[in-house]
C-alpha cells in the first residue's frame, strides 16, 4: 500500500494548527486551485469525530468526488480521516500535532490502495504518488501560512 509521510514546522500553537487542520473553509482554501468544494455532509467549520463530508473537485483532468469521515480525533493532538467512498479502494489519512518549545510539529501519514491492479501500481509509480504528495504539501503549506500569520482569525472564532 502506498505511504506519503509529511513533517512541517509551524511556528504558532498547536491548538491553532489542529484547528486550522480540521477546518472545511481552510481546506477549501488550499485546494481552490482545483475548485475543490464540500457538497454533501459538513460544509463549513471544523470537523469533529463522526463528521462526514463529501468533497467535489476536478483532479487528474476528470472530476471526482471523495467523502471522508473522520474516525478518530484527540483534541489538539491527534485526528484521522477516511474514505468512505470515492475513486481509491483505501485511503486513510493520519494527522499528528507535536507542540514544541517554538511551535509545532505537524505529522501527516497517508496512505492509499488504488485499482487496476499492476497498471495501477505503476501509475502511482510513475505519477499518483508525486501528484497526492504535492497536493498534502500544497496544503500544509497553506496552513503554515495562516498560522503563522494574521490570516487564522479569518477561518477560527478564537
């Protein structure tokens, strides 16, 4: 099974950055470039445990939809998300915050099954995998962004 791990600095709280993390509005945000919108379940603010939302954005030169559930949530440490349908066979998608002296550490562990068997395996070599990876950093980079600027007060009633 496909695996991407992610390890981003953010210098701001770590209950700010799990916010932002859980936040519909801000991933919207960070994948505007794909017209990603919520069109079923949860559409706005921050996703709690149980929380389904089902996602609408045009990827790889085809639109698709993805819902996910969120299965496990320690606040402000700790929540996962998984697919419950979309275009992949398994996606789960773990997030860690690590609060540190000057910030915090945010951990992304993701992994995935896709189909069509060899074919498939070797469009995640060749492609997939460098594609979803780029889109996690696309977004953590968004979030370091808010974070760590003045921006954060936009998506969090804090």
């Amino acid at each position: 099974m496909p695996f991407i791990h992610l390890t981003t600095f953010i210098a701001a709280p770590v209950e700010r950055v799990f916010n932002l993390s859980r936040s519909i509005d801000v991933h919207k945000h960070s994948m505007k470039a794909h017209g990603e919108e919520p069109i079923g379940g949860l559409r706005t603010g921050l996703m709690n445990v149980n929380d389904v939302v089902t996602w609408q954005a045009k990827h790889l030169l085809k639109e698709r939809k993805l819902k996910v559930k969120i299965t496990a949530l320690q606040s402000p440490f700790q929540f996962t998300d998984e697919m419950v349908e979309g275009d992949f066979t398994k996606l789960k998608h773990e997030h860690y915050f690590k609060p540190i002296e000057n910030g915090t550490i945010m951990i992304d562990q993701f992994w995935y099954e896709i189909r069509y068997g060899k074919v498939g395996a070797l469009f995640n070599a060749v492609f997939l995998k460098r594609y979803m990876e780029g889109l996690l950093q696309q977004r953590n980079n968004v979030i370091k962004q808010l974070a760590e600027g003045d921006q954060w007060k936009k998506y969090l009633q804090q």
